[in-house]
C-alpha cells in the first residue's frame, strides 16, 4: 500500500523542528547557573533589547509543549 507524500513531509518536518528546538534549549542554556536571570525579564530595557528578552522567555516557556507536540506527531506518523 502506498503512503500519501503528505505522512512523509510531516514526519520529516517535525523531526526537523524537534532538532531546531533542542538546540534552541543547548544554546540558551545558563551555563553561570543564574537560572532566576535566565528566567526573567530585563526592565526597563530599550526596544531591540525587550525584544530579545521576550523572544527568549516566550521561546523557553513554550518550547516543553513543542517538544511533546512534536514528539506525538512523529509517533503518530510513524504508526500509520
């Protein structure tokens, strides 16, 4: 039985995905151990700076969900 291009893509591009995003969480690691840092926002802070910020606290905060999403996406894939 032939399978549809369309399980094939998916599952390539969740692994993918699932690779771009653990290396998101190696590089931002804290490696000085100032998790409290790490975890929070810098304010007052200027524009590019907030920016920033944001982008790394949004990113840390939802990347758990993204990983098991993902995770399920492949195992489902898989399982077809």
């Amino acid at each position: 039985m032939v399978r549809n291009w369309g399980v094939y893509l998916v599952a390539i591009l969740s692994i993918l995905f699932l690779v771009l995003t653990l290396a998101g969480l190696y590089v931002w690691w804290p490696l000085s151990g100032k998790w409290r840092h790490a975890l929070s926002l810098a304010w007052p802070s200027s524009g590019p700076r907030r920016n920033f910020e944001l982008h790394k606290i949004g990113s840390i905060y939802l990347a758990p969900v993204l990983i098991v999403l993902l995770v399920s996406g492949i195992y489902l894939d898989a399982s077809r």
